[in-house]
C-alpha cells in the first residue's frame, strides 16, 4: 500500500482529485485556501505551520497550547519527526458544508496548506 501512495504523491493523483476550496473562519474575518480533503489516512484536521501565522492574523486568533504533545504518523505509518503542540479553533465553511469550532493542528505537512479530516 505504502509504494501505491508513493506513487499516486509523484503523479499529483492527490492534487488532481482531492483539492478542494474551504473557508477559514472567526467572528468576523475569513481566509479562503485550497485545501487537500479526508482521504482516509488522516485521523486530524492540519494547517501548515508555515502558515498559521498569516491565517490568525487574519482571523485575530492565537494559538492554544496543546494539554499533551501529539505525534501524527506519515503515510508510511512511521512517526513523523516533530510533535504537534499547538492548535487553532475556528469555524470551517465548504460550498454549503459547515463545520463550527473546528480544531486544526499546526504542523509542518509539506506539500499542502491544510488538510481536512472528514466532516
């Protein structure tokens, strides 16, 4: 299985059918982005620590420290080399799907700016 995602990654299959558009939202600000959506590996919501930063400057959010570490794994089901100590809470707007307080782990996920779990 690991050789087949390894594969569907080098051929942007995820890229290709997976993005979706979703709106990030606080009480009166949003942050619109391109999102890869649930495919079945991912058991968190996730931004992109790359930016966080920019996404709760435009929401006037903080941060919230995590009460304990989290460790994801990679799609290989190795542990991934950082733990996740942050989140942010926000509300989550896609086409007429809405999700509120919605927590996202700030991690660093390489290719995308977030990816959602399922709904």
């Amino acid at each position: 299985m690991c050789s087949q995602i390894e594969v569907l990654l080098k051929e942007n299959y995820f890229k290709k059918l997976f993005l979706i558009n979703a709106s990030l939202i606080s009480q009166s600000n949003s942050f619109s982005l391109r999102s890869l959506i649930d495919s079945d590996f991912i058991i968190y919501t996730l931004i992109h620590d790359k930016l966080v930063d920019k996404v709760c400057q435009k929401l006037e959010i903080q941060f919230i420290l995590l009460a304990k570490e989290k460790l994801i794994r990679d799609y290989d089901e190795k542990l991934a080399r950082k733990t996740i100590t942050h989140k942010i809470l926000l509300n989550l707007t896609i086409e007429s799907h809405k999700k509120l307080t919605m927590s996202m782990l700030i991690a660093d996920i390489e290719h995308h700016k977030a990816i959602l779990s399922k709904l």
